[in-house]
C-alpha cells in the first residue's frame, strides 16, 4: 500500500504533463475555474490540479477576478466541463 500511495504521489507531482492538458488548464483557469474543476473536467489528480492553478496564478501574477465554482458557467471547446455534482434526485 504503501509503495501504490508513493507511486501515486510522484506520478501527481511530476513535470511531464501533457502539453493538452497543461493548456486545458490555463483556459479553464483564465475563465475563473477551480482546482477541483480542473481535477474533475481534465481527469487529473487534485493535487496536480492545485499545482497547475498555482503555476497559472504565478504566471500571471494574479488568481481570476471571479471564481467560477459550478461548471455551469464555463465553456472549453472539446472538453466536457465538469464539477463533480451529482445529477439532481428525482422527486417521488
């Protein structure tokens, strides 16, 4: 377990990210999108996600004006972008 949870921390901080998914993240970080959208929408682990909202706010040297915290308000062309809710339950 212990050798899956080491694997799984270097595999989430490593530099060698997809050039795709490392600019998905600056468009999606530009419209004023979470970490925890990031994580859901590009399929990334959270703790990449905060470091590529990092590096995005570090470059710019700002975080967005407004923080979008529902994928409702976000469009990325070829992406679906997600939030992690759950569909709404169906009343009885």
């Amino acid at each position: 377990m212990a050798q899956a949870k080491a694997k799984a921390k270097a595999a989430a901080t490593s530099d060698d990210i997809d050039p795709k998914i490392e600019k998905a993240a600056a468009e999606l970080r530009k419209a004023g999108a979470t970490s925890a959208i990031l994580s859901h929408t590009l399929g990334i682990p959270y703790s990449r996600a905060v470091a590529l909202t990092k590096a995005y706010d570090d470059k710019v040297g700002h975080a967005p004006q407004k923080i979008v915290r529902t994928a409702d308000g976000i469009k990325l062309e070829g992406w679906v972008v997600k939030d992690g809710r759950q569909a709404a339950a169906t009343a009885r």
